[in-house]
C-alpha cells in the first residue's frame, strides 16, 4: 500500500513539474515561527576590543546568576535583523544592554 502511495505521489509531482510548476516553493520548516526581538548590545571582548549590534532572544537573569553551558557561538544582527558577525562566548568579557 506505501509503495502504491509513493507511486501516485511521484506521478503527480512529475506532472506538475512538466505542466511548467517549476516555481513551486514548500515552506521552511520553523518559518511560521516567531523570532525573539532584536537586543542592542555592547560586547566586550578579553582583548579589550568592543562591538555593538543586536542579539536575539537575550534574557537577562537575576544579579548573581552564572549560566553554564549552551551555545558557544552566537549571532549578531544589524538593526534590520541581517546577520552581521558571529563571534565565540568563550573570548567575550561582558555583554553589556545599550537602550
């Protein structure tokens, strides 16, 4: 029965793609997501070195709290939300919020 199924789904595919479906386009998988609002930050780095642009789904914890783990590397957009620099948690000193 699977196989008849994969049959017929061949089939109709074949023939949309030559009745000219060519421009066919499926959605992304995760694109009915909402993204996390755009951030503006400071970061410092251990060098001494700073770049500002905005992060993704940045929470701030309570004072006192040390976050172990996640990704080691992260995003960072201009205003309009295109990828600008991806840099390494491991060399960044502090992150500051600028408002």
């Amino acid at each position: 029965m699977r196989k008849r199924w994969a049959f017929i789904m061949v089939i109709i595919l074949l023939c949309m793609l030559l009745a000219g479906c060519t421009g066919l386009k499926l959605p992304r998988i995760g694109s009915g997501r909402d993204q996390p609002a755009l951030v503006k930050v400071e970061i410092v780095f251990r060098d001494g070195s700073k770049l500002n642009g905005y992060m993704r789904g940045l929470k701030l914890g309570e004072d006192s709290t040390v976050y172990i783990g996640g990704a080691t590397s992260t995003n960072l957009y201009d205003r309009k939300g295109n990828l600008h620099a991806v840099f390494n948690y491991a060399q960044v000193l502090y992150i500051k919020v600028v408002e």
